[in-house]
C-alpha cells in the first residue's frame, strides 16, 4: 500500500470510540476496497440448497467481478469466473439450471467442469489455442454450514483457518441443516458498511426497537474475535429473557408470559429466528407449566417443548448442544467481511449479506434470509425476492423500523459538521474491531489478534 494511502487513510486515526466518516462515502475508500478487499476475501455466495442437483448453477455478483458457482455433482461444487474467454461476454446471469455453459454470442461451450468443449471454427486459429488459454477460469470454494463461499485470490488462506474462531463457537448449531424460510433483496441508498453495523449491535434496541424492551434485557457486550466480531450478555449466566431495566420498575410479570411475548412479537414483527413450530411450542407453557414456576424452570420446560416439536415434525435438534455451548456462542456474529447472523433461538436463523452495489459507494445490495429447519421434504420452494427499494414491498415492523434509520444515517454522516462516528467503546466494539481489521486486510494496518474485545 502506497504512503499516501497510508496517510489518507490511517488506522491509527480509528479509536475506540471514533471511527472517521470518509470510510462510508468516500470514493478513494471504495477503490480500495474494490482493489485489496473483494477480489481477496472469502465471501458468502450462495447455499447449497440453491445448487441441489448437478448443473445447478447461481451467479454471484460483486462490482465488476461476476463468479459462476455451480454443483458438479453430487460431492463437487465449484466455481468460475463469469467471462467466456473469447471475448469476454458473460455466459450467465441469476440463477438455474444447465449441463454445459455456452455463450450466446459465438456459440463457444464449456462444460461443467470447465473446460471449453466446443470452439467455432477453431482451425482458423491453426493450433494457437491452448486448453488453459480457453478454459473458464477457477475461483476457489469453500464449503461451511451449508454455505458456499469463493475466494477469487489462488493464494488465498483456506476457509477453515479464515472461519477461525468463529466456527468454534457456533459449530454445533447444525447450520448446514437449516433452508430458506424465504429470501429477500433489496438496494438500500447507503454504504454497505452502514447498513452492516446497524445488525452489529443491540445498543439501538432502547430507540429503535423499544416494543422490545418488556421481554429484553438489552444492555450487552461486544467484540472482535480475529477479524469476526460477537455480541453477547453483558452478565455471564443472565436470564436471556427479562424485562428491560431501562423500563420503569414494575413487578415482575410471570415469566411464561415473557416468554411467549417474546416469541410472538418476533413471530409478527420479524418473521424470523422465530419458526411457526417454536410458537405452538412456547403456547404450551401458559397450560403445562406452573405460573409459579422460576424462570430456570420456564425455560428448561420452554427448551423442552421445542425439542419435541422439532422430532415430532422430522426437523431435529442439534444433538450436542449444551445450554453452556448456547450462552458461550453469543447473540450475533460478524463473519468478515459483509455476512451477520443471529442464531440464538437455535431452530431459526436470521442471516444478512450485504456488499456494495457497484461502483457507488453510498449504495448497497443488501439480502435478508430466514433460514429454519425442517423435516426432510418440508421445506419450502425457494423464492428470491428483488425490489429496487425497500418500500415496494411490506416488511415486518423491525425491519422498517431499522430502514428508516439506515437512509437517514448516510444522509447525516454528510454534514460539514459531522467528523466520524462516536461507538459505545462497551457495546459496539465490535463495530470498530471490523473497522480495523478491514484497513488491517487492505493493506492499512496491523493485523488483529483474537479474543473477546481483541
């Protein structure tokens, strides 16, 4: 990285508690990014239920990059870059279904594999095209959760060292078991990084979400694990669910009924994390369980009903989880760069992806999925949800409520009078840790270490 870079953007400018605005509109800030960050880094391009078969294929795109990933067969994904060599339109677009790829223009074929099977009159090159000059070009792949990531860089590190620490907290949760619940996209007026951090801390909950606060005990903690980042309980052992402290004292309302707020009001204002399977299952708890019982009580007879619902149905529990594993695991997670998912409600999980929306960087392509685990055959067919803007479509309360913010906040951060961002140093500290670890991987600034506040 050049000294001037190093000077326009230093990480040493990047505080605890202060992150300079440039880094959100910034079009220096966005080359960078487009140059050392996403042709080298591991991204999130699809799940493998969207590729079941082979000759399933999605397309991913990412600024000028455009990756085709698709199912060899019934062991072997792999991934391409999106440009017939010849000259060098691209060969698909969404996502489907094909045995071989051609490209519309020339007529020039490559089959699943890769390799180029057919050139158009090729003697008319006399013996000048080499198999590896005609080929689609790999991207490498990795498989985690039942995710598939790429890595456009041949050098780069493997996913499993990449993933670290990350997978040790979260493994046992089965991820690679969940499918989508359903599945939207939307372009949201603002840097992608704007739109990442707001699902990277709860410390907006008290403003934003206040419909939360009777069942959610909201003050938490965060922080940087390598470049991932967590946000947990602020008091180890804490009852998950509870009453806001931030509410006028009251007493304490029977803890069934916190419960079943709890699940309801996600089950209606999320639609998501939540699974119509974990309401019928909580429901139980104001006829099967004393209103005299403790919370302990509530929630070990609470896990109990989700498990039985989750067999009943096909769908499973994940076997070895422990509700120690459950605590440690945390709230939510950032995987570097541009993925967060909150998974705590086990049988249910909300994921985001987020990456810029081509060379603007006060734009965003930004995907929502509910994910959740069902019986063998039960799932639903995946359905992918585009809208050129938020409003075309309804959305859950809690969405909306954090849309609002999102648009507003790019707007504010151009003021002349607003130099950066000012993080709670306790409770979004892991939106810093990202900050530094991204400049760390463009080549700004010194590499992370691990551990809770690292």
């Amino acid at each position: 990285m050049s000294a001037t870079n190093d000077a326009q953007f230093p990480t040493s400018a990047i505080r605890d508690d202060y992150i300079p605005k440039e880094a959100y509109f910034s079009r220096d800030f966005a080359k960078l990014e487009e140059d050392n960050l996403w042709p080298k880094v591991w991204q999130l391009a699809c799940r493998l239920e969207e590729i079941p078969n082979a000759g399933d294929f999605v397309t991913y795109d990412i600024i000028d990059d455009s990756i085709i990933v698709v199912r060899v067969d019934e062991d072997t994904v792999k991934a391409y870059h999106n440009v017939c060599p010849h000259r060098g339109r691209r060969l698909t677009e969404g996502c489907g279904h094909s045995t071989q790829f051609a490209c519309r223009f020339h007529g020039w074929r490559f089959g699943l594999d890769g390799q180029n099977t057919r050139v158009v009159d090729k003697e008319d090159w006399a013996g000048a095209l080499r198999d590896e000059d005609i080929s689609l070009k790999t991207v490498q792949v990795g498989l985690w959760g039942g995710a598939v990531f790429i890595n456009m860089d041949p050098e780069c590190e493997p996913l499993e060292e990449f993933l670290q620490p990350m997978r040790q907290f979260v493994d046992k949760f089965e991820f690679e078991k969940l499918r989508y619940r359903w599945y939207k996209t939307i372009v949201m007026q603002a840097n992608w990084k704007v739109v990442l951090e707001f699902f990277n801390e709860f410390y907006h909950v008290q403003q934003a979400h206040p419909q939360l606060l009777p069942f959610t005990n909201d003050y938490s903690k965060a922080g940087g694990f390598g470049r991932h980042g967590m946000m947990w309980f602020a008091a180890e052992g804490a009852v998950p669910l509870a009453r806001s402290p931030r509410l006028s004292p009251k007493d304490e309302p029977d803890y069934r009924k916190i419960v079943l707020d709890f699940v309801e009001t996600y089950d209606r204002e999320l639609q998501a994390m939540v699974t119509p399977r974990n309401v019928e299952a909580t429901r139980r708890l104001m006829t099967e369980v004393s209103p005299d019982a403790t919370p302990h009580e509530v929630l070990t007879k609470w896990v109990e009903f989700q498990i039985e619902a989750a067999n009943a149905d096909g769908s499973g529990w994940p076997a070895e989880l422990t509700a120690e594993y459950i605590e440690k695991s945390g709230l939510d997670w950032h995987v570097f760069p541009n993925t967060i998912f909150l998974h705590g409600t086990v049988d249910g999980v909300l994921w985001y992806r987020v990456r810029p929306n081509g060379h603007d960087p006060e734009s965003c392509i930004f995907d929502v999925w509910s994910l959740q685990r069902y019986g063998e055959g039960q799932e639903p067919e995946i359905v992918r949800e585009f809208y050129a803007d938020w409003r075309d479509t309804e959305w859950p309360k809690i969405y909306e409520q954090d849309f609002v913010n999102i648009s507003e906040v790019q707007k504010g951060m151009r003021s002349r009078v607003f130099k950066g961002s000012r993080p709670n140093p306790v409770q979004e500290a892991a939106i810093t840790n990202f900050h530094r670890s991204l400049r760390e991987f463009i080549g700004q600034g010194p590499k992370q270490g691990e551990g809770k506040g690292g």
